[in-house]
C-alpha cells in the first residue's frame, strides 16, 4: 500500500479513525494524508452574501486548525494535509479516486438507522460511492 486517505471533522471518532490510518500507514510504509472537507453552507436567501463569505473562511480557518491540530496529535512530521470543498462523500471519494489513494479510512459516530436517514452519514454514503476500499473506524 502507497497512499492512504484519512478524512477527519473534529470528532472523536475521526481522531480514532486517524490514529489507526497512521498505524496501518507505519505498518505499510504508505503516505497518510489527513483532510477536512468544507460541506456547502445552506443559509436562507436573505443572508447578506458578505457574510456568507464570512461564514466560509471561518468554516476554512477551522479546517486548517483541525488538520494541523490532528497532524500534530499523531506526531508524525511526513502526514500530508488536504482541504476540501463541496459534499463531504463526493469530495472525499473523488479525491481519493483522482490523487490514487488505495484507502480512505473514516470515523463513524455510530449513529442508528433511523438517525442515518434523517440525518445522513458521510460515511455511509462514502461507502457506496467511493471506488476505493473504505475502511470504517468506531
């Protein structure tokens, strides 16, 4: 294995998720690559597009922090680092898909059925999309 993608978001069950992608990545000798991906801001129409834009690059500037927060929790000076922009699933997968990663590790946060539907899971949905093996870490 050469590359492995990690995607994170702050939870506890991305930091497990990236803690083992750097023990499998040790193990493999592959690039661990950690990323954050921005989802779509939906706000009502009536929102000023300034602060929108505003509420963007805070969504951006925490995204930064968290990677380089996590890249120096698993303190591991060759970790990459990537942001993302757009449906956290579709990025994800298209990234790995376009940058040849060989696995996308992901946290779950365990959510039940009936929270999935309503609320969605990222990886759930990665799992169904994602052309690469995703491994699904609680």
């Amino acid at each position: 294995m050469k590359k492995i993608l990690v995607a994170v978001d702050g939870s506890e069950p991305s930091l497990h998720a990236a803690r083992l992608a750097l023990a499998l990545a040790q193990a493999t000798g592959a690039q661990l690559t950690i990323t954050y991906c921005v989802a779509p801001m939906l706000i009502p129409g009536q929102v000023p597009f300034t602060v929108v834009a505003d509420v963007v690059k805070a969504e951006v500037e925490r995204g930064k922090q968290l990677l380089e927060e996590t890249a120096r929790a698993l303190g591991d000076p060759s970790i990459r680092t990537a942001m993302l922009e757009g449906s956290p699933a579709e990025r994800i997968a298209e990234e790995a898909e376009n940058e040849d990663f060989e696995m996308v590790v992901v946290g779950s946060r365990g959510r039940g059925a009936v929270a999935r539907v309503l609320l969605g899971s990222t990886a759930d949905r990665l799992v169904h999309i994602c052309r690469k093996p995703v491994l699904v870490v609680r």
